[in-house]
C-alpha cells in the first residue's frame, strides 16, 4: 500500500489495509484500540520531540485535527463521510519496518539497537539479597 506517515517524529512507509469485518473481530478492534494509545505514547529518550516507534496501526483516512496529534507528513486519502470509501485501518507491515526497543534512561546496553541491556541497580540488589541468604 503506497502511503507515507510522519507521526511523531518517526517515518512509516510500509502499511497494509485492514478492512473492517462485518462481525465483532478481536484482532480488528485490538488493533484499532491501539490507535487512540498513539498519541499518549513516551518520548523516545532524548528526544522529547519524537515518540517511541513502536506505533502499529492509524485510521485509514485523514482528519482536520491530526496535524495536532502529531502528524507532520500524511498523504492519506481525506475522511468523507460519502458512500463508496472503504471502511477499516492501516497497519504498519511487521515485516518491512522495525519497531524500537523500550530502553530506561538508567540502563546500560551492549549494542546500540537497546537488544541486551541491563539496569545495574536491578543486578546490585539481586547481588545483595543473594548474598544475605
């Protein structure tokens, strides 16, 4: 799906449809619950300007008052309320983009993808319970 979203400081290019089911699906209203918890999402360490990327779905159609949450680049179609426009999501293709590995301020990591790391305090305290016994 040719799409192009800048939300939050973070770039996404590679989406597929969801289309909305006519029944109650669980993985379709998981996936668009998601939506809502976007703009809450933490900044990405130091960089208050952009948030984790770790986004997976949006609204299918573009509203007046996303460049408020955080869209800065968005050519999807406008939201109208005509018949004919497809209903559903876009979701971000788990298999062409990456997502962002939560790390804390106070970890160290071995490599700078944030795979293995370790907070130190967490490791003294189990240094110090494990000697006491």
């Amino acid at each position: 799906m040719e799409m192009d979203i800048e939300y939050q400081g973070n770039d996404y290019k590679n989406f597929y449809f969801f289309p909305k089911p006519d029944d109650d699906n669980y993985l379709y209203n998981k996936c668009q619950g998601y939506i809502a918890e976007n703009a809450h999402l933490k900044p990405a360490g130091k960089t208050p300007h952009r948030s984790m990327r770790t986004h997976t779905c949006f609204n299918s159609c573009s509203d007046y008052g996303d460049c408020l949450t955080g869209f800065d680049l968005d050519n999807r179609p406008t939201c109208r309320s005509e018949q004919g426009q497809e209903e559903g999501i876009v979701c971000i293709n788990p298999y062409l983009e990456t997502c962002e590995n939560y790390v804390e301020p106070n970890m160290f990591c071995i490599n700078n993808s944030g795979g293995l790391c370790f907070d130190w305090r967490k490791i003294l305290i189990a240094i110090l319970i494990a000697n006491a016994l």
